[in-house]
C-alpha cells in the first residue's frame, strides 16, 4: 500500500513569528476600539432619543 507523501512544515523563524504575533495584536485592537466606539456611538443616541 502506497502512502501519500505528507507535506513537511518547514520550523517557523523567529521573525515569522512575532510577526504574525503583531499582525494578531493589531487585529485585535482594531476590533476593540470599532467595539468602543460603537458603543458610545450607541451610548450617546440613546441619551439623544430616550432621555434629551
């Protein structure tokens, strides 16, 4: 029984990695400040409909 040849993941640099590491960490600031901003976007439309 022949077996496929299973694809060898070349070792991953250090470079590589904290790249991918920052690239991780921008994403998750941008996805923090839209939430924050969303919600005192939403914050500030309920003062102006429900309460002013």
């Amino acid at each position: 029984m022949a077996h496929a040849p299973s694809p060898v993941q070349n070792p991953v640099s250090e470079e590589a990695f904290t790249a991918d590491r920052q690239r991780m960490f921008d994403g998750f600031i941008s996805a923090t400040t839209f939430s924050i901003v969303a919600s005192v976007i939403t914050l500030a439309l309920m003062y102006i409909f429900l309460i002013a």
